[in-house]
C-alpha cells in the first residue's frame, strides 16, 4: 500500500506522546493501533477514512492517507479542529479542585475524539464486561466479517442496514457473547428508523440520553459514552468502575451507586463535565499500572 506525503495536524501540536496514546488507545474509540513495525506510528479507521498518524520528536503530529484520498475535512472535525478545547479546559473548575487541576496538567492537551455516531454507539455496545483490548478485537473482527475493504486488508464498519441482515448467530462468531443479542436487535431497530441517529444528535442531552437508553442493552453508561464521544454531548459523565474508584477517593462518593457519581459529576464539574470525566480517567488509569 503506498501512502501519500505526511501533513500537519496542528491542532494536535505539543501534546506528549502519553496524552497522544490516551487520545487514540485510551477508550473514546476502538478503531486505532500503534503499527508493530514502527512504535510511534498509529493507524486508525472511522466512517470511511484510513489515516496514519505519527509525532515526531519536537512534537509536531503529522497524518498520511492512501495515495489517491484527499485529505478530508472529516480529519480535522474527528480531531476537534473546531472546538476551542483550551477555553472549555479553563471554564472547569480547576481553580477550585486541585485533584482536577493535577490531572489536567498531567494530560495537558487531551480532548473528546467527534467519531461517527454509529460506530460510536456499536463499539460501546460491545463494551460492556470487556476490557479495550477485547472490544477492539469484537470490533475489527465485525468490520472484517461484514464491512466494505477500505483498503487492502482495511475495513469500515458495516451500517445498521448491513447488520439487521446478519443472523444472530453469525454476529457470535465475532467473540460478541450475549451482546450479539442486543446487536442484531439495535440493527433492526436503526435500520427502520433512519433518523434516530439526527434526532439524538439534534436533542438537548437528557431527552438525547432517554432516546439512546430506549434501545436494547443500552444503559446509562453506554448512553452517556455515545452521548460524548459520538454526539458531542460534553455535558455527558460516563461512569465505569474506574470513575467509581477516582470519585470514592478523591470526592468521598462511598457506596455511592453510578447513577448519583453521574449526577454529580455534571452539577460538579459543569457543562464540559464529560472532559473532565476524560483528565480524571486517563490519570486514573495511569496510576494504577
């Protein structure tokens, strides 16, 4: 495969190799892997765009396509090129919550990735019980079994008309478990009501997160993961057992269930609250390799 001539991405200037792999590897999406060949290059797939990414020393983030794509705005729009991160960062409460502030330094730079809304809300579907790694593989062996090649050896993901088709049972063999069930029932739902996807986009967050929870085998977490990383919902507080740790620790939300964590994740940390969720994730995990 011949890749065209590397180009600048620059709204992703400055930001250290760490905040880098959190941004790409960190659980907003599941289509990216660092390419074995070489460890600081990243290939990654949405909607119907292969790229590479690769930082050089000083830095600077460059991205290549396949010979014959132009770059396509869809590029600079997934990466935020639209979105003044730098004043949402200050208009959090960080002045305020030193554990915040600490985290934000740590990760100076990281933002919410804006992914295609169906690919966003399969890849959490099958997140539930699984680690990152195992929901990539669900979701390249779904894109291999039943989405168009991209390039060679490269596949998209297949639309919600495609899978309405696939039986039950073939969506197993892609190591989906019980959540196949809850797939092929998504997939006929969305295939008959193709403006579900506007109509969440298009709502204010918790008519948007009723909608989404609505479907089968979506709950609140799931919900609320689509909501910010699919539909720019930033308001949005996603809550795993991660958070439950951070939010017990840092805040004292003992024995606190997700559902009041969320709610006061929101009212705490405001209408960018889901960026917040992302500095007190990323540096959760962090600690606790």
């Amino acid at each position: 495969m011949d890749w065209a001539k590397w180009q600048s991405l620059p709204q992703l200037h400055g930001i250290s190799p760490r905040v880098l792999q959190e941004l790409l590897d960190g659980g907003q999406s599941f289509r990216w892997n660092r390419l074995p060949e070489k460890m600081d290059l990243w290939q990654g797939v949405f909607g119907k765009v292969v790229i590479q990414i690769q930082q050089q020393a000083d830095g600077e983030v460059y991205f290549r396509q396949p010979v014959g794509e132009e770059a396509d705005i869809a590029i600079f729009q997934y990466f935020g090129a639209e979105v003044d991160w730098d004043g949402i960062v200050n208009k959090l409460p960080w002045r305020s919550d030193a554990y915040l502030q600490e985290c934000i330094e740590k990760f100076t730079g990281l933002r919410i990735l804006r992914q295609p809304f169906g690919e966003t809300l399969f890849g959490f579907l099958c997140s539930t019980a699984k680690q990152i790694t195992q929901i990539k593989q669900c979701c390249e062996q779904v894109a291999k079994a039943f989405g168009p090649e991209l390039i060679k050896g490269v596949y998209g993901w297949p639309d919600w008309n495609v899978l309405a088709e696939v039986p039950e049972a073939d969506l197993r063999k892609c190591k989906l478990g019980y959540r196949a069930k809850y797939i092929a029932a998504v997939s006929r739902i969305l295939a008959k009501d193709p403006q579900f996807e506007q109509k969440v986009l298009n709502s204010d967050y918790e008519p948007a997160r009723q909608l989404l929870m609505s479907l089968p085998g979506v709950g609140e977490k799931v919900a609320d993961c689509v909501l910010l990383f699919g539909a720019g919902k930033l308001e949005a507080f996603p809550v795993d057992t991660w958070m439950i740790k951070v939010m017990s620790r840092i805040y004292q939300l003992e024995n606190w269930d997700s559902g009041k964590v969320a709610h006061f994740g929101r009212v705490h940390f405001g209408s960018a609250a889901g960026l917040a969720q992302q500095f007190l994730f990323a540096r959760e995990r962090q600690i606790s390799v």
